[in-house]
C-alpha cells in the first residue's frame, strides 16, 4: 500500500512540475530536463564551489558529532551517523576533484588569445 502511494505522489509531483514548467516556458517538458543537467554541468565559480563546500563539509561534521559526541547513537546504531557520513564525503570529494580539474584546464589555456 504504501509502496503505491508513494508511487501515485511521485507521479502526481512530476506531473505537476511538468505542467508549471510547460504554463512557464511554453516549452515541453522534456527542455526542463535537459536545461537542468547544462545548470550542473557548467563551470563552477568560486564562490558557488565554497558555498556547496561548506554546506557539505558543515553536514559532515554534523553527522560525525552523531556519530561520536552523541548519546544518541550508541553500539551498532553508530553505523547509521557513519554512513550518513560517507555518503555526505563521496559528494564533497567529487566537487573538490571537479573543481581542481577545473582550475587545471583554465591554467593549461593560453593567455592572450589566438593569433
């Protein structure tokens, strides 16, 4: 039962944000998800690589003081906070190594233009 509810509230939502983006753009909806990916994949700047840097770094700590601080947590229910903590350190080294090749390539490029 609930599996089928919670397949009914995805559908209606996606149905939903399909039909806002179509009354807003008046274009299918197929180009919201396309323009959504082309926002994630542009270059990053840096103050939106710190921003999202200490966002996750912040929900790092946060779980790592669940994990170890808190009475909260304790024998085998730690491995709850420590894998909150891993899936909050696998995106936040992939921004990092987004962002260092992303600084690579900009130094690799030539100043000046092409003559």
């Amino acid at each position: 039962m609930t599996l089928a509810g919670t397949i009914v509230l995805a559908s209606a939502f996606l149905y939903i944000q399909d039909l806002l983006y179509i009354k807003a753009t008046g274009r299918p909806a197929s180009e919201r998800v396309r323009e959504r990916i082309e926002r994630q994949n542009r270059p990053l700047t840096r103050s939106r690589s710190i921003w999202l840097s200490v966002l996750l770094g912040a929900a790092i700590l946060l779980q790592a003081y669940l994990a170890i601080g808190s009475n909260d947590y304790s024998g085998w229910s730690k491995v709850i906070p420590i894998g909150w903590i891993v899936s909050g350190s696998l995106p936040f080294y992939h921004l990092q190594k987004r962002w260092r090749a992303q600084q690579q390539r900009s130094d690799d490029q030539l100043s000046g233009g092409a003559r």
